[in-house]
C-alpha cells in the first residue's frame, strides 16, 4: 500500500517536474535549426520561478474570479497529467486514467480559462475565448472519435488496459490506428496552441488564441497559467506515448524503476526533438484554416472508428 502511494506520488512530482523542460528543449531545438544559440533548456524553469516571485496586478474590472481561476486551471491539468501512465502502469489511481475522464477534466480547464479571458472585459481576452471556445467544438468531438477507436480495439477506455494491449496482442501495423495516431497529434498541435494551429510565441492580436486570453495576467497566477500550459503539452506527449509507444512501460508488481523512467524520458526528447524540427520546418496557417485543420482530424478519427467498426461486424 505505501510503495504503491509513493509510485503514484512520484508520477505527480514527475510530470510537474519535467513539463517545464520538455518546453525548454523545444525552444532549444528551434534556436539550433534556425542557427541561433537560444536559451536553456532549463529556462522555463528560471522564467517560473521569476514570475512566482512577482505581485499578481489585477485590474480594477476583474472579479474574484479571476483570482481563482488560475488555480482551477492548473489543478485540473496537473490532475489530468497524473492519471496518464509514464513510466509504469496499474498505479494506485490508474482506475480513474479514462480517456473519457482525462478529456472531461481539460474540458473544465478550458471552460475555466475561457470565462477568466471574459472575466474582466477586454478586446482580447473576448477575441481569444471565442476563437478557444471555435476551435474546442471540433477538437473535442476529434478526441472522442479517437478513443471511439481505441475503445473498439482494445475493449476499454482506460489508459492501462489499453497500453497493456498494444503490448501483450499482436495488434501489428494497422490503418485504423494509423488515422487514430495522425488525428491524435493534429489535435494535440491545436489543443497546445503549437505552430501551424497557434504561435505559441506571438502576441499579434490578428494571430493569437491562448495568449490573448491571459494577457491580463501577471505574477504568480501567470506563472499557475504557463505551468498548466507546460502540462498539457507533456499530458499529449504521454498519451500518444502510452497508446502507441507504450515500450518500457512496467506493470504494477514488480516494476523496474529505473527502466521506466529511462524509456519514458527517452520518449520525451524524441518528442521534444521532433516538435521542434516539425514546427521549424511548416509555417504558421491562417486562424480562420484552423477549424478545417481539425475538421481533418475529426474526419480521420472518424473514419478509423468506422473502419474498425465495419472490420469487428464482417468477422
């Protein structure tokens, strides 16, 4: 009973602790490919801990709510992200890891920082949580059609059975997963407001979706929101991880440590290295293309849901 806590404890310190440089190495590896030095990898951290240090300005117009939103927003990301399988799976809590439940909680997350762009009134925050509130309406529904896909499959929408039958059945290679993994990362890009869906980096008021919505944020409630943000985008690394690349992941009796983590580190950097190379080499789509974008990954879930639908009712 206590190593089994201390497990699911060190997965909640884990992603919290290794969220801030999976961001960091992203930026390294798009400074190296433009030939620029850029900053370190543990940069974000410095940043964290800077803004932590600083007074939370809040405008005159702001309610109590957006005091109280940040931290709604990043406990229910950092919720989300412990319940995703890293390094082991069948955790105290892996009873509560369904894709279902994981997309529900971001769900909130969202609704609570939509409301908290609104909260005090501008120009921006209004443009920003209604183009969120667009692109959520097709992202959402894209996701359900994935873990439609992968429920089909492997007869369950919890993360640790599913990555227990990648592992153990020989699934093989399949088209049906093949459309789920590509649907999976296009709605990844836009959920994390990653190039070519959003510049995560810009703060041009005709371009910008998460920025504008926190621009009114200082402090430690922006050092909350950036943090939840940092989370989210490890939280999609780690499903695409456990369901398709769910190598190394060790049961719940008799786990290996230290290989757990080793591949699931592994598993990061190749992430980290490949997103930074992809948004290098595509350019940044105009915000009004992005509902087709994740129209596309609506259609492809979709369609690898019905495929593996028909295949199961022709058997």
């Amino acid at each position: 009973m206590i190593s089994d806590l201390a497990y699911q404890l060190l997965q909640m310190t884990l992603v919290i602790a290794l969220a801030p440089g999976l961001t960091g190495l992203i930026r390294k590896v798009k400074a190296r490919l433009t030939r620029r030095r850029g900053a370190s990898v543990l940069q974000p951290y410095f940043d964290l801990a800077r803004l932590a240090r600083k007074e939370a300005i809040v405008a005159d117009s702001a309610t109590s709510y957006f005091r109280v939103a940040p931290y709604l927003i990043f406990a229910s990301t950092w919720v989300a992200a412990a319940l995703v399988p890293t390094f082991a799976t069948g955790l105290m809590f892996s009873w509560s890891a369904d894709l279902i439940a994981i997309v529900a909680i971001l769900g909130f997350g969202r609704f609570a920082l939509i409301l908290a762009g609104m909260d005090v009134g501008t120009s921006f925050g209004g443009l920003g949580a209604s183009r969120e509130a667009m692109f959520a309406t097709l992202a959402e529904p894209a996701m359900m059609t994935i873990v439609f896909c992968l429920a089909l499959l492997a007869g369950s929408t919890q993360l640790s059975t599913i990555a227990e039958f990648m592992t153990t059945h020989d699934v093989g290679l399949r088209v049906t997963l093949g459309m789920a993994l590509v649907a999976l990362v296009m709605v990844a890009i836009a959920e994390n407001g990653r190039i070519p869906a959003d510049n995560p980096a810009t703060h041009l008021e005709l371009t910008m979706v998460h920025e504008a919505m926190i621009l009114e944020y200082s402090g430690r409630h922006l050092a909350l929101i950036e943090l939840a943000a940092m989370l989210k985008l490890l939280l999609y690394v780690s499903i695409i991880g456990c369901v398709f690349a769910p190598w190394g992941l060790v049961a719940g009796e008799g786990r290996s440590l230290g290989v757990g983590l080793g591949v699931y580190l592994a598993k990061l950097a190749f992430a980290g290295v490949a997103l930074g190379v992809f948004e290098t080499s595509i350019a940044k789509m105009r915000v009004f293309r992005v509902p087709n974008f994740l129209g596309a990954a609506l259609m492809l879930g979709l369609l690898g849901a019905m495929l593996l639908f028909v295949s199961r009712v022709l058997k």
